[in-house]
C-alpha cells in the first residue's frame, strides 16, 4: 500500500475525522483513505472498534480524542464531582483505546467557567490532568494538548504551555502543534516550535491567511460587528488548507525532522473554500495531501 509522506521529514500525512456524514461510515472511510494515498485518521470519540478497524486496514491512528467536547469542560470544572467523572471517564477511554492500537490522545484546555479567576481554573487543569499521568505512563498514551485560543483557554500561547508542561513534566504529557492557532493569535509558530519541539507528538496540517486591512479595522479577536464572518474565521483572519496561509512548512518540518520526531501530520480541514459539501471536503483534502508532500 502506498502511504503518502512529506518531502522533508519523511513524515506520513493523515486527517482528523470530521462529522461530515460521507466520514460517518468508517468502512467507507478506511476505503477512500486508502485509495487516496493517506496512511492515517485522526478519530473523534469514537467506538475502539473503530480504532481496530482502521489498525486492520494497516492505517496509523493519528490520535483519539481524549473525551467527547462536554467533557473537556468537565475536566476543568470547579465542581469535583465533575472533575471525578471526566477523569474516570477519560481514564477508561485511554485504557481500552490503548489496547487497540491508540497512542495519542487529543485535549484542549477549555474551562467550564472563564470567568472564574484564571489561577483557579488553572488549578483545576493540573490537578485532573495529572490524575491522568499514571494511566498514560502505565499504557503507553501520550496526551497531546491541543492550543485552540477558545474562550478562557489555558494552554494555547507559549507562556501557558510553558506553565502546563513544568508542572506536569511527565514524557507521557506533550503538544498537538497546530501553526493555524499560533498564526491566528500573532505567535510565530517556528519560534514557539523551536522552544517546545521536543514535547510535540502530534501535528495539525492546518494554516491561517491573515488580512491586513481587516485586521487594522477589527484586529486579531474580533469584537461583535455588523461584518458578516466566515464559518472558520473573522474578517482579519481565517483558517486555511495548508500553503493557503501564512504557515512556513519547510521550516517547520525541518526543526521536527531534527528533533527525531516520527509522528503523523494530519490534515485538520477547516477551510470555508471546501468544507460543507463531500466533494468540497475530498478535494480540500487531497489538495492539502499534495501540497505537504511537496514540502
């Protein structure tokens, strides 16, 4: 079978699984992946069978979603009985996720309540997460924190990582390096990669186009507007396939290819160009796959 990899790196090019009714059949899914040259899907919270059928089909699991989206609040909520379920819950999942085949587990750090003081809620994140250490270093899962700069979030800039990853030093604990969320705050992705490259474990194909007109009118979070928005963007910025943005993908695979990183990049399409239709969606797909190839 032939497995599409990048240019530089030698890296295998996968995509995250979207909830798109064509990706919703995994047969079908596993079916046109491997037609189309692509060695990996990134799984949602999905049944491990799932898992065990595309290990079946000799695909690499890109990663699982850690838990389903209300129990990433429930991880970093103020009550404790909350927090005591979403651990147990996410503990189980790792467990039988392993067990079939998965490695890295996709989370981001989204509060139940942001409005609650930030140390707070920071207190929260470490105090579940670190529940998780035990059974991640005891099966082998790696947890792979993804920086989406959603409302409240506490681990998507350098100096929230930065404080996430010293007080959880675990090897089993690292990064979903997504450029698109960096380019989309004003961070320099090749610069936050060269300080935290030897705790990512897993990458996000996915870029930002930025617009500098716009972006002296509204600026990079845009307030409420009268301006009609895009479906995955503002007006100052969108996200993008890769190539279509400002992202620096050579660069980037060279500082993973140094590190001796040997993970998937998987394309996560959010593009309004393509998303919303099937053929939209394939072709979003594949357009990305031949342009990381060339890189």
């Amino acid at each position: 079978m032939k497995t599409t990899k990048t240019h530089t790196g030698n890296f295998t090019i996968g995509f995250r699984q979207l909830g798109s009714d064509w990706q919703k059949d995994i047969a079908s899914l596993i079916a046109w992946t491997k037609e189309n040259d692509f060695g990996a899907i990134d799984v949602g919270f999905s049944a491990v069978a799932d898992i065990e059928k595309i290990k079946a089909a000799e695909l690499a699991i890109g990663s699982a979603d850690l838990l389903d989206w209300g129990g990433y609040a429930g991880m970093l909520s103020a009550d404790k009985s909350k927090r005591d379920a979403a651990i147990e819950k996410a503990s189980q999942h790792i467990e039988a996720c392993t067990a079939a085949g998965a490695k890295n587990f996709f989370t981001l750090m989204i509060p139940e309540k942001p409005t609650l003081p930030r140390k707070e809620n920071f207190g929260y994140m470490l105090e579940s997460y670190s529940a998780l250490v035990p059974v991640l270093e005891r099966t082998g899962g790696r947890l792979v924190v993804e920086g989406w700069p959603g409302l409240g979030a506490l681990c998507c800039t350098p100096e929230t990582y930065r404080a996430f990853l010293r007080e959880i030093p675990s090897k089993n604990v690292g990064v979903n390096y997504d450029p698109s969320h960096l380019i989309r705050m004003g961070i320099d992705p090749v610069r936050f990669l060269t300080e935290i490259v030897e705790r990512v474990f897993h990458v996000h194909g996915k870029d930002t186009a930025l617009y500098s007109e716009y972006l002296y009118e509204f600026g990079h979070e845009q307030p409420p507007t009268f301006a009609e928005l895009p479906a995955f963007g503002s007006k100052a910025w969108r996200y993008t396939l890769p190539g279509h943005g400002q992202a620096r993908w050579v660069e980037i695979f060279q500082l993973l290819k140094q590190a001796g990183y040997n993970g998937i990049v998987s394309i996560e399409l959010e593009d309004d160009n393509f998303n919303g239709t099937e053929a939209g969606e394939k072709r979003g797909l594949i357009k990305s796959l031949q342009f990381l190839e060339g890189c």
